[in-house]
C-alpha cells in the first residue's frame, strides 16, 4: 500500500472486500518517505518532505480494517535522474551531514505519528529501513554505505523509544550474491546493530535475466521464453520447486554466521518478477503458493506472497488478464 494508490476508491473497495474474508494482520507500506536528494544536500537546514496528508489517510483506512502498517522508509524519486546520476546521488546521500538530515526527517515523522495515532498504537507497528536497498542503480555497489545510513536509521527510531520493532531491508535474494549482504552484516554487527528482524524477497526468477539477454522490451516475456533463459543464465530455473526452501537455508546459515538474533521475515516471494507472466493468472499459482508457505511455516517468522491485489501492480492495463502479481485482479477478479 503506498499513500497514493490508497487513495483511490477502487483500491480500497478491494482491500476492505478481502480483508473482511480473510483478514490479514499487516499491510506493508512502500515509499512513504520520498527523497528529494537535493533536500539532503543543499546548504539550508529543509528537511526531506513527506506526504504526511496522504500517509495519514491510509493509515486511517488499514486502521479501520484492523490492519497494521509496516512503514518502509526510504525511496528516491528517480523519474528526473539517469542511473548514473543516481550513483552520484547515493554517494553523496551518504554523507554524514545527509545523513543527519535525513536522520531528523524520520524522528521529525515519528513523532508526529506518535502524537496522532499514540504511543502505545504506534509500539505496535513495524519500521522498516529502506526496500530492497541492493537494487541497481541504488546501493548494490556499495552496501558499507547504505549500512551506515542503516545504522544511524535504526539508532534514531530506537531513541524515540527503544521498544520500537526496526529493522529491514526487503533485500533481494536473487542479487545478494557476491559478497553484498556479507559486507552490509559485517558492518552493522561492528556498529553493534543487531535489528528487530531481516527481511527478504525471493523469485524464481527476475528482470536481471532481461538484462543479461539485452531484451529491450521490459516485460516482453513468455513463460517458454523464461524457462528457456533460466537453464542457461539464472541462479534459480523455473519448475524447481524448492527454490524457495533452499534459499531460505540458505538465508539462515548467513544470518547464524553474523550472530543475527532478529526474526526472518520473507516479505515477497513469488514465481517469477515479470508482471506479464500468465501464470499468475492460473491455477499452477494456487499449488505454488500453499506449498511454499507449508514448506515455510516451521522456518521462518512470517511470510508474506508478493501482493494482495493488483492495484497498482499491473503493468499492462489493455487485457483483463495480463498476470500482474496480485492475488485479485485489477478489475476485482479473483484468481484461481
């Protein structure tokens, strides 16, 4: 849920409707701190804005339906920036003077939540740092950097009151190889940080692929096209089913290595990242998701499918079937 698409009456039609049949416990909230990087590194003392108006709407709203917000600090606003400008933003939005104005920001937001909704509701939600920080073209060359900006994130929360649950990253697994997380747990573990919980999104399958292959249409994929990418240049091949159990091993072996003692959360896992994939829209996704989470249920803290509905997750909006990743189509659909 992210403040804008809450706002429309479609979306909350939906999400009342599957709420009231199969009421979930909480609904993770995406950019809800938008980063002007120009707020951070001007020489005034304005902080970086956030659309506190619109938040607080939605927040009503998952209120209202017994639901609780997982605020994920921390997006960019990168539609006016080419990647190598954004590489040149996140150098410079890790510097300690960004740092400590972005630090005010997320105390300054605290604290106004606190003040509308009171403390002891607001202990019982969750704060997470960033999402999936080691996306190109954010972090992904340089986790020691987005560590630090971590660290003095969860430090800030946590000043506000200790029993505040932080932690993060929705990192993804399909891209955590080459000694990223190793680096990112290294610096944390000496900066004595061990968070409330980790979390993590896992696919079969992901847009890198599209990256490898030069494809130059971004979703332009069929599922026999992605099956035949994945045996020859993917970590994960579609049909083996238990990607998601192995990586979760996986997953822990690391988290025990670095001393970790936080929950492991999987905050999305699904099939494949490619919203035009028609599987979403059949019956296979029924089998794979009850197993997956059966597979699961006795591994990690809490699991969570890719997403609810497909509003705004839908790519393509010329077809009523178009495989967005959602549980319920755009147009109220239930899938299989």
């Amino acid at each position: 849920a992210t403040p804008a698409c809450s706002m429309t009456t479609l979306w909350q039609k939906q999400i009342q409707k599957v709420q009231m049949n199969f009421p979930f416990k909480y609904m993770r909230c995406p950019g809800v701190y938008i980063i002007n990087p120009q707020a951070l590194l001007d020489g005034t003392d304005r902080l970086p804005e956030f659309n506190i108006r619109g938040l607080e709407q939605m927040i009503d709203l998952l209120l209202s339906l017994k639901l609780k917000p997982i605020i994920e600090f921390g997006y960019i606003e990168d539609r006016q920036f080419s990647s190598d400008t954004l590489e040149e933003q996140i150098e410079a939005l890790s510097s300690p003077k960004a740092v400590q104005k972005w630090c005010e920001g997320v105390r300054g937001l605290i604290n106004r939540l606190i003040d509308r909704y009171s403390l002891e509701e607001v202990l019982g939600w969750r704060f997470c740092i960033w999402g999936t920080p080691n996306l190109a073209p954010l972090w992904k060359k340089n986790p020691a950097w987005f560590a630090a900006l971590f660290c003095e994130t969860y430090r800030t929360i946590k000043a506000v009151d200790k029993r505040f649950f932080v932690g993060g990253a929705k990192f993804n697994w399909n891209l955590v190889r080459h000694g990223w997380l190793e680096t990112f747990f290294r610096n944390i573990v000496r900066e004595g940080v061990d968070p409330d919980f980790l979390s993590f999104r896992i696919s079969l399958h992901t847009a890198e692929t599209k990256i490898k292959s030069g494809c130059s249409q971004q979703y332009d994929y069929s599922l026999q096209y992605l099956s035949h990418q994945a045996q020859g240049e993917a970590d994960a091949v579609i049909g083996d089913e238990d990607h998601l159990l192995r990586s979760v091993h996986e997953i822990r072996a690391l988290i025990d290595r670095y001393g970790l003692t936080g929950k492991l959360m999987i905050a999305k896992f699904c099939s494949t990242e490619f919203q035009d994939d028609l599987t979403h829209d059949t019956c296979f996704m029924s089998a794979f998701i009850v197993k997956n989470i059966l597979d699961l249920c006795d591994e990690v803290d809490e699991i969570t499918y890719s997403s609810l509905i497909d509003i705004p997750e839908k790519r393509d909006n010329s077809r009523p079937f178009s495989g967005g990743l959602g549980l319920v189509s755009e147009d109220g659909i239930q899938k299989s």
